[in-house]
C-alpha cells in the first residue's frame, strides 16, 4: 500500500485528495478505511483507470443505496473510469469491497461487480499500473513484458481474488501485456502549482473540483490568500495532464484566468461570485465562446456580485505577477479578470485596458475587482 507521499510523488502536489475526518465518519465506514481517506488519501485522476471527477450523477464521495447480488447494500462512489461516463467505482461501506456499478440512462443496474476486497489494495492497483508508467516510459509492449508479469505476480499477493479469471483488473492488466508503455505524458498541472507556490510559499491554497467534464470547463479553482486579496485560479483551459494531445506551442488553449478581489482579515473563504464568475467564463469557452487573451473585454449578464455593484462587465489583461510559463506540453499565459464599469468598458475599447486598469488597483499595484466601489 503506497503512502501519502508516494502517491504525492506519483500523481503531484494536487493530484492526491485527502478527507477530514468530520467528512467521512458520519458515512460509518470501517476504522481503516477512514485512515486511508484521511491519512493515504486517493488520486484524484489516475489516467486513464480512474478520475473522481464525474460526469454524470452519483458524483464522487457520495453515499448511496443499492441491491447486489447478495444484498442491499450502502455504497460510498469514489469515481470513474476516465473514459467510462456509464460506471462508477464504489466502496461497499460494510465490507470494504471495491465494486464497479454500471449506469443506465443515469440509473444503477442489477450489474455491480466486485473488483477489489479493500480500499487498499484498489489504491495499490491504481498506484502500481501508474509506476509501470513511469519507471518504462516508450517501452514496447514485448520489452516490457517482464515487468508487467512481475507487476501481476506482486498485485496478486495483494488482492488475489482481484486477479481471478474474468475479472476487471485481469483484463486491464492482460491488455497491459499487449500495449506499448507511452512516453510520459506531463501536462500543466504541475508546473502551475510551481508557479503559484513560488508567488505564495507559505500558504496553503483553497482548491475546489467543479466536477465539469475535460473539454467542457475548467476542472478546478483554487483561491491563495495574499496580502489584503483573495488570488482566485482557474485550472483547466490548459492541458493539466496533458491527455488532449494537441499539435500546438501551447499546453491546451494556452491560458489560465485569476481574478483578485478584497479579503478582510476574517475571511474564511472568497466571495462565492467570483468563483461562480471564473466557472462561468469556462463554460462560455468551451461553448461558444473563444479563447481570452490581454486586451479583450466583454459584458456581463446583470452584475458582478451583489444587485448593487455596479460592475457588470470584464477587462482582460495579462497577469503582472504570474506571466506567461512554460509546462512540460506547452505555455500557458495568465490572463487576469478585472470588473468594470460599462462606462469603464467603453473607455477602455477607446483607451486600452491598461489605462483603465491602471486607476483600479490596490495599494500592492495590482488590479482589484471591488464589486463595491
């Protein structure tokens, strides 16, 4: 069973979710499988086995009833497969079993199946199929059989009944057998953090999964606590684990939004409309939308905030302390979303952004969304 920081080793600073204990003590699991959600923890996306962000109902960590072929039972989801909206990985909470349930047309069927015996050795499998990976990057299949029989062999002692005939993992891994190992595939993700952290060293950041689908939106928002101001992120118009595979000098659409807003110094969380805002923006990008980039503007429907701000439109300029960086599958820029006034707006077209920007913001020189000014 991998640790804390071995799975942080393997799938980043970002990729591994741990619980609060308050989260997951009223669901009464078994006394280990709450040390391994709270202390382990899971990976968010271990491509392409399994992801926690879901497409669809019975999202991820969500409890729910369901019969299986031996007797009702109460499921706790934990995801899905990345390519699979219709299946669910689930922990039957009595037994600790890892089931796969099918969905139809949104619906659990009579179709649920046993996959794994503990919470443990799930997560070992996952971790393990990820290191082949890792250790024998561009490997030929035929190269690489020693390994992955090596693989099997290990996972076996850990879960043989995982590895008996038919089973979910006996036909990944016998597919594993037959397939050319990848050349490592590094997306954004971790060179944004980097980023971040270099900007913040000392604090721990705010994440948030928006359960939006890869293509549909950004998958994440995190807010950074700085001086006087929430720094409010997006994460996801970039390709964060490079899985798009796109011919371009950028990673994905090659941007990232952050917005700033004020933070008084009891401020436990920002302001549930700008996090709304920047998950908004990603819908219209990956709708109908284009791309953002310094200098372009836009209105907004109704107002930013409260119905007595007076914002109701953005201006886009590049981030003055973030920039452009480069990710292991191309640069990503970050543009930063400032709120304005419409005749704020109108200046701007006639200005620059800049020159309307450079009036709004606050005693740090960087431009604030004030929603009550």
């Amino acid at each position: 069973m991998p640790t804390y920081t071995q799975l942080v080793h393997a799938f980043g600073p970002d990729g591994v979710l741990t619980l609060d204990r308050t989260q997951v003590e009223p669901h009464n699991l078994r006394p280990d499988d709450v040390d391994t959600l709270c202390e382990t923890g899971l990976p968010i996306t271990a491509a392409p086995h399994f992801t926690m962000h879901v497409n669809g109902p019975y999202e991820a960590l969500t409890a729910f009833d369901a019969q299986t072929p031996d007797r009702p039972a109460r499921f706790l989801i934990l995801g899905q497969p990345c390519t699979n909206d219709n299946l669910r990985y689930a922990m039957e909470l009595h037994s600790g079993n890892i089931f796969t349930i099918a969905l139809e047309n949104g619906t659990p069927t009579p179709n649920i199946k046993t996959i794994n015996t503990t919470l443990d050795s799930f997560i070992e499998f996952l971790y393990r199929i990820h290191q082949r990976n890792t250790d024998m990057p561009g490997t030929s299949a035929n190269d690489a059989r020693p390994y992955t029989e090596k693989l099997i062999a290990e996972l076996k002692t850990h879960d043989e009944r995982a590895l008996g005939p038919n089973t979910h993992w006996t036909d990944i891994l016998n597919t594993l057998l037959d397939t050319d190992i990848p050349k490592n595939r590094d997306g954004s993700r971790q060179a944004i953090a980097a980023a971040l952290h270099l900007l913040h060293p000392d604090e721990q950041p705010l994440r948030w999964s928006t359960e939006t689908r890869i293509g549909q939106g950004v998958q994440e928002l995190s807010a950074h606590r700085a001086d006087n101001h929430w720094l409010l992120v997006t994460h996801g118009f970039s390709d964060l684990d490079d899985i798009l595979e796109l011919d371009t000098p950028t990673s994905g659409l090659g941007f990232e939004l952050t917005m700033r807003v004020p933070r008084r110094q009891d401020d436990d969380l920002p302001p549930g409309w700008a996090l709304q805002t920047l998950r908004n923006l990603g819908e219209y990008v990956f709708g109908d939308g284009y791309p953002f980039a310094d200098g372009h503007r836009m209105g907004v429907a109704g107002q930013l905030g409260p119905e007595t701000s007076r914002l109701n439109a953005l201006a886009f300029i590049t981030d003055p302390q973030l920039g452009t960086i480069n990710t292991p599958n191309g640069t990503v820029e970050f543009i930063t979303a400032v709120g304005v006034t419409r005749e704020e707006l109108a200046e701007a077209k006639a200005t620059s952004n800049n020159a309307v920007l450079a009036r709004l913001t606050g005693d740090n020189g960087l431009p604030i969304t004030d929603v009550t000014r």
